[in-house]
C-alpha cells in the first residue's frame, strides 16, 4: 500500500513539473510600442500600460498577450476620456508572425474638448461659502474638459 502511495505522489510530482516546463516553454516573449503623437499622453498611457508593466513577465501564450491588450485598450480609453479626448481612439495590432512579437497600440486622441462659457446661477441665495465663480471652482473657459476638474458642483450647462 505504502509503495501505490509512493508511486502516485511521484507521478503527481512530475506531472506538475511537466506543466510547469510546458507553461514556461509557451511563454511568448513581446514588446510593446505606444504610438500616440502627442507627447502629454505618452507617459500617462505607459504608467497605465499592463503590457508595459508586465513586458519582462511574458504571457503563457498568444490568447493572454491579447488578454493584456485588451485590459490596456479599455484603460487607455479610460485616459483619453479623462483627459477630454472623448472623440479617441485606441487600435492594438499584435503580429504573431514574429519572435518577439511586436505588439503595436496606435492612440489617436482626436479633438480635445475645452469648456466653453461658465457661469454659476443660483435659483435661491447661496449658502454661505458657495462658490460665486468658476474661478472658485478652478474652471475657467477655454480650459480642457479634464475629468478630474469634476465634481459634486458643477456649473449650469444652459448659462
């Protein structure tokens, strides 16, 4: 008995090395490229980047490197958004045809938008400490539509 025990807790031992060797030999060695055209972006879309991140970690293969350019497709998406490129877009080609595959992602910002007229009305006198300008909420025309610049007050959209 003692020996079946033996002989199974070895042939589970080298199985799991096996698939272990099998997952480190299928691991698919890339590098990335970020193409952006504007510069601005460029370091804020690498800090958010999983595929840069985890460049010298390769996937165990071509469906988990796709899996990463996804992930950093929506972030980057993300990015352009809260940086007022809501018209962006983000294209990820991966050329598995070559070792180490090159995996390119083209960001295409588009037309940033900026905030136009600002006003702050109030239908009933302010409480005491409320804003009475843009200013005080550090909005100001001409000044991109960054998401961070949003918050629980916001300017009257009709003004």
């Amino acid at each position: 008995m003692r020996s079946a025990r033996h002989w199974l807790a070895t042939v589970g031992i080298l199985t799991a090395a096996f698939v272990a060797a099998g997952r480190a030999a299928d691991a698919i060695a890339y590098r990335v490229t970020i193409v952006s055209g504007n510069g601005d972006l460029d370091a804020e879309l690498s800090a958010v980047s999983r595929l840069v991140r985890a460049e010298s970690k390769p996937p165990p293969g071509l469906a988990g490197l796709e899996q990463r350019a996804d992930t950093d497709k929506a972030a980057f998406e993300a990015v352009l958004r809260s940086e007022g490129y809501y018209d962006g877009t983000v294209a990820v080609a991966i050329d598995d045809s070559k070792t180490p595959i090159p995996v390119t992602v083209k960001v295409t910002p588009g037309k940033r938008y900026t905030l136009g007229t600002c006003a702050i009305r109030y239908v009933s006198p302010p409480p005491k400490g409320a804003p009475e300008t843009c200013l005080d909420l550090g909005l100001e025309s001409g000044m991109a539509g960054r998401a961070h610049h949003r918050g629980d007050r916001t300017a009257d959209p009709q003004a």
